[in-house]
C-alpha cells in the first residue's frame, strides 16, 4: 500500500529535475549560489514588498530556521529524535525574557547580551544534561526521555508566572538595542534575525566541515567504525544535543522581545515540538538552504491554514510522513543531488564531453553503463570507447 | 514550587484508589505499546494519535449538544448526536483498530527493513497528523466527556470512588488476565511470541509474520481507542491531554524494558500511584512541578537501571 502511496513521489522526481535544470545551468550546479540569492532576496527584495506584518512573520520563520538548524545537528549529524525542541526553545525564551524584561518582575533590566547568553546556556545544559544518561542507549530511549523534558518543563518552568511573566501582568520584554543602535521596529528586528540566522548557518556550515562535525555524522553511519577510530560516540552526542541546544536557545533568545511581551505557552508544547521536529526530517540535512526554505514555508503556511481553519499539526504530521518516506536525505537532500548533477554536466560541457542532458538528469538507478559521446571538434559526435559514465543515485563520475 | 513534606493515611488511602484507576489507565495504553513494539520493534507513538482520533468520535457520538462549549464556534462538528453510550464505545474501539491495522500494515509492509528510528519518526508523524486532523475539525476543544458508565459513585476503603474509575480497573484486569491466556495458552499466542523472539526463526517455520502482525496492531489499536474513550471522562477532550498521558504510559513501558507486559503494567502503577499520592496530597503539599520532577527522575533512574537489561534487543532492532 505504501509502494503505491510513494509511487507518485517517484514519479516527480524527474520532472523536478527537468525543472531545476535551468537553475543548474544558470548556478554551474554551485549550492553556494541559491544560497547567495536567496540571501539578498530575503535582505533587499523582501523586506520593501512585505506589509509589516508579514515582515514579523518573515521574522518568526528566521527564528525558526535557527531552531530547526539545532535540531538538525541532532536529528542529522547524530541520528537521535529529540522531542524537547519546542521546550528548549521555550526555556530559552521564559530565562532570557526573565533577566531581560522590565516591568513587574523580580529581576529585571539586565543588557540584553547577557540575558540571551544565560537562556543560551541554560538550553545547551538542559539539552546536554538529557543526552547524558541516554547517549549511551539506543535512539527510542532518547525519544522518550526527551518527551520526558518537554512534558516536565511544561509542568514546572512554564507554570510559573514569575519566570513566564504572563497570566496578566504588566510585562514588557523591549527589542534590543546594540551601540546605540535600536531595533525596535519590525524592518530592524528582521535584519537582527537575518544576521543571527547567516551566522548560525555559517556556524553550521564550519562545524559540520570540521573535524567535530565529521565524528559526529561518522557516529550516525556507523558508531562501531567511529568507536574504532578513537571516537567517543558518548561524547559526541552529548557535545551535538548541547551545541543543538544552544542554537535552539539562540533562536529562543531572538525570539524573547519578537512579540515585546511574554509569548503564550501554547507556542511551546509538546505538538509543538513535533512540528519542528517535522523540518529538518522533511528538508534533510545536506544543505542549510533546504532547511531554511522548509523553516520559512513551516512559518508561514500555518498562517494560511488558519484561514482555512486547518491546523499546523496537520502540516506538521505530513511534513513528518513525507520526510521519512522521502529518506534521510530529506527533499532537500534531493535537490542537491540534481544541482550537483548539473554541475558534473557543466564541468563536462566545459571539457569537451558532450552530455546527454536527459539521461544526466535521470535519477533512476541504471541497469548497465552508460556511454558518453565525445565532441569530436564540431563534426559529428562518435562514441569514444574509453569514456564512460556510470549513471547511479550519486553525481556521475568519470571514469579513466 | 511548593514542598511541604508530611505524611496523611487518610489521603493515602483515597489516592490509593485513584491511583490504581490512573495506573490502569496508564496500563492499557502501556500495553498496546508493549505489544507492537514486540511485534515492529516500533514505539507506537502512534496510539497516542489513535487514541484522540477515537476519544473525539466517542465524544460527537454521545455528548448532549446544549453542554458542548465550543457550540459557538459554530459548524456541523460541534453538533453533536447523544447516542447511547455502549454503542458509540464499541464504534470508536472499532475506529482504533483499523487505524491501527492501517498503520500496521505499513510498518509491517515496506517499512519493515526500515531503520526502527525511522519507522519510530514516521508513527510520530502519524500521531501528529491524527491530532492535526481532530484539531481542525474540532478546533481548541476542550469538553467534558460522559463516562460509559455514568457519573455516578459508590464507597470504598471509606472514599467516594466514581464507577468510571472502578470500570477502568476492572477492564485492565479483564485485559490482562484474556491477553496471558491468549499469549500463553493459544497457538497465536506461541506464534505471537515467536515472531517477538526471532522474526526470520518465524518466518522459516512458516508463521504468517505479517499477518499476525497486522493482528497485533489492530488489537493493540483497539486497545489505544479504549484507552483513549476511557481516558478523557477522567480528565477532559484536548488533542494535549493525551500526548500527556501517553508518556506516563510509555515511561511504564520503559520501566518494563518495552518487553514485559507485567512489568510494563507494573510500571505504569507505579507512575499512576506516585502521580495519585503526590496529587493527592498524602505527602503534604506538593506542587504540580514537583510531581513532574518526581516522575521524570523514576523515568531517568528507570532507563538509567532497567534500559541495559535489554540494551541488546534494541540494538537488535536498530540494526
């Protein structure tokens, strides 16, 4: 039953590819590229055509895709399903929210740099601490044990109003201001957001290229061969739940003076924390681009929903089905292979080897070998027998 | 938080019989996860989704529509039918299992060389979408459910104890001791615990693995529909409730290595006493926060001393 379900998925992976071919072209198949105009869209073209209020919505979505990049070292580098990410996320809102925020409340009127640092740190450690005793065991007991946080922080952190600072008090949580500058308005608190969501991403980008960030996804693969190689998975996944909770607390922090008053609860639940788990599952976690772009979507779409009085959870449900049926690689893995395809092609064009543009772009498994033909300098095109090109699921290499 | 610490038989003896009816609530959903994980090596988070997709139906089959509060949001969902309740029960348990059948049919079908991760991700997903559908159909609903068995109540050890509690208990044990028999004494049963020990051992002797395993999932989503009918009388019709009480029930599937079905039960009693003592008051005042605190470190303590006890089976079925 589900073979036919996954049947019409199969079926678009090829005309996703006819489609991107152009962008493939126009990119060279570069991942750096979209990424590049992507960022200037959201910066500079966005910002003048959106009404304010979706500015602010624009801006949630920047918040969330720093959320769902934490959960993504999680879910993608380490391979564990943290239910607490709505939870962290909220504990770093309620923490920075209670140093930071003026009006009635106990402590209050601290900069707001170090009140996101400790709402930051206070996500990593709670994070962290959770992974300790279950690092060691296998995924489901972590699934558990996360949904175990998020429940008990629903229960204890979030039902006290002196930390919360809601249930009708006078409770003003101010945009920041840095060097005199002030990002009280929505436009300046969006390029704040934009900021701290391309710093997380190229905080990503250096540590998934680095020696920390290649143990971790080695973990995943294989923890035997990772153990074997003197890495500690235990270590390893402590150390990502910690930096993937500090990446969630960061987006909480941003996400503290968001409203200028206290978020509701309802934002932080448990279905909440399904929901973004449903972002890095659905875009995988080969590029940060895809993962921003299904972030923004899941910020945003809800609110079209809602007109139809549809719920979120409902995308949130999809989005989870649709990303485990698509595969670890996620729809965003899958673009990167077609761009990546494009690429192969570009280079080959460039060198001389003319390409056969439909079957370059078939991600269907081939049988047997296929045959590249050679330009032979502008006459006609003769099959060279020693150049071949074995068409698989991963980008085409030459073979000698 | 508050913690006031002291010691009130009085109270003990109250929470005593309450906590036995939430343990047994705990318990029936505790088996259905214990059952199919044995079955897919899968935690069935999906119950929790079957669960409220069957407590909403069981809900618009018999509430009065001059109590629903969400009458004035308006719209055919909320005009609900005030149908005797034995039948509506058996029509939402009925709505359970084939949801359950569904999905296990699923798991069982492609997805069964799936990594269990995944499979595991792909039932939360599932549950997200049960709840997502009941959400919108029934948007920030929160009623108050009629009990099968009425709102009536009767004396026990001194207290007042509502027959809807009592029922829960009776139908737990009903459940236990029919499940022993069929698991102990039945050819399915020996089929059923051969496929748990050794799927491909199963298979070679000519077992119908995928056959039965369906069966389980139907039976054990019939069990998750239940639950979730007898579940909401006790506390109220919310998409977050159940999410709620299907940790308490995982966490005693936890606590009996998602293997055992009385130490599973076992589990879950002791979450819905502790849960009932503490709420209770017999230890004196205790917060709301507290008691989570409480429960979270016998979950943590549970995974930490019982979890390497079947660290192996699960390493089996992530492999």
């Amino acid at each position: 039953m589900l073979q036919k379900l996954m049947a019409p998925l199969g079926k678009l992976k090829e005309p996703l590819a006819k489609a991107m071919a152009p962008l493939g072209k126009l990119t060279g198949g570069n991942p750096l590229i979209p990424g590049i105009v992507a960022f200037v869209a959201l910066a500079v073209i966005v910002p003048p055509l959106l009404a304010g209020y979706w500015i602010f919505l624009v801006t949630a979505g920047l918040l969330t895709t720093i959320t769902a990049m934490g959960l993504a070292i999680i879910v993608g580098w380490v391979g564990e399903v943290n239910l607490a990410g709505a939870g962290l996320l909220g504990a770093s809102v309620y923490v920075t929210g209670y140093f930071y925020r003026v009006g009635d409340s106990r402590l209050n009127g601290w900069p707001f740099i170090p009140a996101a640092l400790t709402g930051i740190l206070f996500a990593a450690f709670l994070s962290g601490m959770v992974a300790i005793p279950t690092a060691r065991f296998s995924g489901i007991y972590v699934m558990v044990l996360t949904l175990g946080l998020q429940i008990t922080l629903e229960r204890t952190l979030f039902s006290f109003p002196w930390i919360i600072g809601g249930f009708g008090r006078n409770v003003i949580v101010n945009r920041p201001k840095f060097l005199g500058v002030s990002f009280d308005s929505d436009l300046r608190f969006f390029y704040l957001c934009l900021a701290a969501a391309v710093a997380a991403g190229l905080f990503v980008n250096a540590l998934r290229n680095s020696r920390h960030g290649r143990a971790m996804n080695l973990i995943r693969t294989d923890k035997r061969a990772a153990a074997a190689v003197g890495i500690s998975p235990w270590r390893y996944k402590i150390l990502a739940f910690a930096i993937g909770g500090g990446l969630i607390g960061v987006a909480g922090a941003f996400t503290a003076p968001l409203y200028r008053s206290p978020p509701a609860i309802v934002q932080f639940i448990a279905f909440q924390s399904l929901f973004l788990l449903a972002i890095p599952v659905v875009a995988g976690t080969r590029t940060l681009l895809g993962i921003a772009s299904v972030a923004l979507s899941f910020a945003l779409i809800p609110q079209a929903l809602e007109s139809h009085h549809l719920s979120p959870f409902l995308l949130g449900g999809i989005g989870l089905i649709a990303g485990t049926i698509v595969g670890p690689g996620g729809l965003g893995g899958n673009l990167l292979d077609i761009l990546q395809k494009q690429k192969e092609v570009a280079i080959l064009s460039a060198v001389g080897l003319a390409v056969d543009v439909e079957a370059e772009v078939d991600l269907t498994v081939a049988p047997t070998p296929a045959r590249v033909e050679t330009d032979n300098g502008g006459g006609p095109s003769v099959a060279a027998d020693g150049d071949e090109i074995v068409l698989r699921d991963r980008p085409p290499r030459l073979k000698a | 938080m508050v913690v006031a610490l002291s010691f009130h038989f009085d109270l003990f003896k109250f929470s005593l019989v309450q906590g036995v009816a939430l343990g047994a609530l705990y318990g029936i959903l505790a088996i259905a996860l214990v059952l199919t994980f044995r079955m897919s090596r899968v935690v069935g988070f999906v119950h929790g989704g079957i669960a409220t997709a069957s407590a909403f139906f069981y809900w618009y089959l018999v509430a009065d529509p001059t109590l629903v509060s969400g009458q004035s949001v308006g719209g055919s969902a909320w005009n609900t039918h005030q149908w005797p309740k034995f039948p509506a029960v058996i029509l939402a348990v009925l709505l359970g299992a084939a949801l359950g059948a569904v999905f296990g049919s699923v798991v069982t079908g492609r997805m069964a060389t799936w990594p269990r991760v995944t499979v595991t991700t792909f039932s939360l997903g599932a549950m997200l979408l049960l709840a997502g559908i009941a959400a919108s159909i029934w948007k920030s609903a929160f009623e108050n459910v009629p009990s099968p068995f009425g709102e009536k109540s009767t004396h026990l050890l001194g207290n007042s104890v509502r027959y809807h509690d009592l029922a829960v208990v009776v139908i737990m044990v009903l459940l236990v001791v029919s499940l022993n028999f069929v698991l102990t004494r039945t050819k399915l049963g020996t089929q059923i615990r051969a496929i748990a020990d050794d799927i491909d051992a199963a298979e070679i002797v000519g077992i119908p693995v995928q056959k039965i395993s369906i069966g389980v999932w139907c039976a054990a989503g019939a069990l998750a529909g239940l639950g979730g009918v007898l579940l909401t009388p006790m506390t109220r019709l919310g998409t977050g409730v159940i999410l709620f009480v299907l940790l308490r029930s995982t966490a005693g599937a936890v606590l009996g290595g998602f293997d055992s079905l009385p130490l599973a039960l076992g589990g879950a009693l002791i979450f819905g006493q502790v849960e009932s003592q503490v709420q209770g008051g017999t230890f004196g005042t205790i917060g709301s926060g507290w008691r989570e605190v409480i429960l979270m470190t016998i979950l943590f303590l549970g995974v930490i001393l019982l979890a390497r006890r079947s660290q192996s089976r699960f390493q089996l079925a992530e492999g």
